[in-house]
C-alpha cells in the first residue's frame, strides 16, 4: 500500500514525539479527521463493526505504525491484534500507537536494539479533580496539591507517563497495572520522568532501575514515552 505522508503527517506533534525519543527509535503520526484510507483488509476486519470514529483513530494508528516500521524498513502487510487489542509487531520489532481524536502517534524499533517501549498521547486538559484519586498515589497528589499553577495540566503529564508505561509492560508482561501501582515523579526542568511498577514488571523487563522517560506539551496535547535498551549480551 502506498501511503501518502504529505496532507496525513501533523509536523508539530511529530517534532514532539523526536523531543521524547531518541534515535534509534522511529517515529510517526497520522491525522485521523478527515477519515483516513482504509487500510489492510486484515486489520480493516478488526474494526468492521466499529462506530467511524473508533474506525478513523484505528486507521490512522495503523498508518502512522507502518510509516514507522517503513522507516526502520521493516514494514509488514498488517499489524494485527491481541487478546487485548494490543499492537502485534512484526518478529523483530517493538512498538507502540496512541490516539486522541484528532492524530494518532506510532513509535516503533528494532529489538535487539530496544527491548520494550510505549507512547501515549493525551489532550492537555482531561482529568477532574474527583478522579484524581482514582488514579493517582497519595506522594503524587500531595505534589499536584501543592501546585500554585497548571495543576490540571501536570496531572495530564503524570497520567500520560502512567499510560505510557502501561503499554511499554503489558507486551511483556500480559498484565495490567493499576494506576496507583505505578509511582511517578515529573522532573519538570529537564521534563523527564522516574517510575516505579510493581516488582514482577521490572523483573519481567530485566530492568531493576526506575523506569525513565521523557514528555513534552505540542499545543493542548501531551505527549509522553518510555523505552528500555537492550543491552543484554
């Protein structure tokens, strides 16, 4: 399929995602309104019953991830799904897609270079104040409690850094993680983060150090993402 990057690719959330990834890691987007084309017919048949606009975010998702994969050339026919719905990446390659409803956002990269990675796309302002005891750890909510400014704002970055996780585990670890099992802590200078999972995710992932990642804000959007190199011999 020949994909037309041009009129599809959003330049400004792309240059965020190259802020919060490095190079190794391959990266893409993909506007989802006005409808995309569709795409596959394999993965076309995993929304087939879908309402539009679950349909328009899955196709875009689904672009922006072969426009990563092309990127690494290791492109593929279609990228099916999971038990889950979770991405299944061709042999050799880790991945991962978010949407909102305006873009979708793909990262992809080589295994033997990056063992597991997400990425997670959120608009700026989504949470109230009720739920945030649904979601976030007592240390965490002192923090954003003791915000003078932007408190709705940071707990979109904390939550998106939550979601990003999520997805850079559950390939790995076939479980899901409550958003209070994770601990995360913003570095806001250097717009970084440090996480905790629980112990059976790091050592799932070999990886007994906090998890670091980075985000940055691209207009009324957040944009996050986690990885961990593969170093093992």
């Amino acid at each position: 399929m020949v994909r037309d990057m041009r009129s599809a690719t959003d330049p400004l959330v792309l240059d965020g995602l190259d802020r919060v990834t490095p190079a190794q890691i391959a990266c893409a987007t993909w506007k989802s309104d006005p409808s995309p084309e569709p795409v596959h017919p394999d993965e076309e048949a995993l929304v087939c019953s879908a309402v539009r606009k679950r349909q328009s975010a899955f196709r875009a998702g689904r672009h922006a991830a072969h426009s990563a994969l092309a990127a690494l050339e290791r492109d593929c026919d279609s990228i099916l799904s999971g038990e889950r719905r979770e991405p299944l990446w061709p042999l050799g390659c880790v991945g991962s897609i978010s949407h909102t409803t305006q873009v979708s956002v793909a990262v992809a990269a080589r295994r033997d270079a990056i063992r597991a990675i997400g990425v997670d796309i959120e608009a700026a302002q989504g949470l109230s104040e009720e739920e945030w005891n649904l979601v976030f750890t007592p240390s965490e909510l002192a923090w954003l409690q003791q915000c003078t400014s932007q408190a709705e704002q940071r707990a979109m970055c904390l939550f998106s850094a939550k979601e990003t996780l999520f997805k850079l585990q559950y390939p790995q670890t076939k479980s899901f993680v409550d958003f209070r099992e994770a601990s995360v802590e913003l570095v806001e200078e250097d717009q970084i983060f440090h996480a905790r999972l629980p112990a059976f995710v790091h050592e799932a992932l070999d990886h007994p150090d906090p998890f670091t990642g980075r985000y940055c804000r691209v207009g009324e959007l957040v944009l996050s993402a986690a990885w961990v190199v593969e170093d093992r011999l």
